[in-house]
C-alpha cells in the first residue's frame, strides 16, 4: 500500500514530485476539469490551469478501483505553478508514471515538462513521447531545437493497456546518463553527448 511520501522517508526516498489522482485534486465547480493538482511532496510543486476547455477530467475508478486524471491527448494540460526551476538542482532524477495510452499520433506526450507555448513549447523540457505509432522516447530541446535524448524502439509501449513507465536522469558535464523502463523490464539505457540535460 503506498501511504504517501512520509513512508518513503523511513527508505531515505523523499520525493521531489508526486501527483496522486486521489489527492490534493480540486475540480472546477460544477464539472469535472481538474483546476488544480497539488503535489504531495516536500516541495509542493503544484500543477494548475485556469481555462476550462484544456482541464484534464477527474475520472472514478479508472484503474480499477483506483481514479486518474485523464487528458484528452489534444489539448488538455496543466501549469507548473513553480516553474521548471524546482528541479534544476537535481543531479540524479528518476520519474515514475503510471498511465494507459490512448491511441495517439507521432510526437504525443505522455510526460512533458516543456514551458510556453507555440514555437517555444518545448523550452526546458523532458517528456515521455511517442516517437512513433508503439515507440517511446525520451529528450529535452533548448527553445525549439532538439538537444538530446534516447529511443526505446519499437514495441516499447501498448496501447489502451495500463503500464508503469521510469524514466530515469542522471546528470554529468557533458555526458547524460538515461534509461527508460516498463512494468520493470530496462527498454534502454545509455550514455549521451548531445546536449546538456535543462
């Protein structure tokens, strides 16, 4: 049973960013729009967006008994209150996301922590994206140019089945490390000189 990030401590595990679709979610009055998302880690990096038409839905028992946040693989998003900046001063992360991909096009995101918009939408990003139709990739661009990342090839996700996906970071001058999992089994891991990690 995860009990929260209090547990985690008693390892020496303290998350920099937990979203849990059965806390800290405040819907928008008189729907189901996800208003705000509030982060149960130490750091309360808390998620939000104020217009009603991009707000993921708060969905009941979505994962068997358990609800999540669905976004709609369009246009729906939420705003890190805080900015990227509470993860630069890490040299090591690794992101655990639970989800059921949809059926998507090349280029959706799983995971994006890219800011602004337009042009600029992937400034400071990382993601969990399908490269192609089954193909999952990792990568972070520096305004709209791609600086770096890995390809976990093809098979690397199902669609419409319920997976747990690791990304994990560790940061080097000049040298990245990352390796991306599912449901426990390494899909790759390697070195990369192409960029620095934002």
């Amino acid at each position: 049973e995860i009990k929260g990030p209090d547990a985690l401590q008693d390892y020496g595990i303290v998350p920099v960013l937990w979203l849990r679709a059965d806390r800290g979610v405040t819907q928008m009055v008189g729907g189901s729009g996800v208003e705000h998302w509030a982060d149960q880690s130490p750091r309360g990096a808390d998620f939000a967006v104020a217009v009603p038409v991009v707000m993921p839905d708060l969905v009941g028992q979505a994962i068997g008994a358990y609800p999540a946040v669905r976004f709609d693989g369009t246009d729906d998003y939420l705003l890190s209150v805080g900015g990227t900046s509470a993860f630069r001063d890490l040299n090591t992360l690794s992101v655990f996301v639970v989800a059921r991909p949809g059926m998507t096009t090349p280029g959706a995101r799983i995971l994006d922590l890219g800011t602004g918009s337009g042009a600029q939408r992937n400034d400071d990003a990382f993601f969990l994206a399908h490269a192609d139709p089954d193909e999952l990739e990792v990568g972070w661009y520096r305004g709209a140019t791609f600086n770096g990342g890995i390809s976990a090839g093809s098979g690397s996700y199902v669609e419409e089945e319920t997976q747990l996906f690791v990304v994990q970071i560790e940061c080097c001058a000049g040298s990245p490390s990352l390796a991306i999992r599912r449901n426990g089994v390494e899909l790759v891991s390697q070195s990369t000189t192409s960029g620095e990690v934002p």
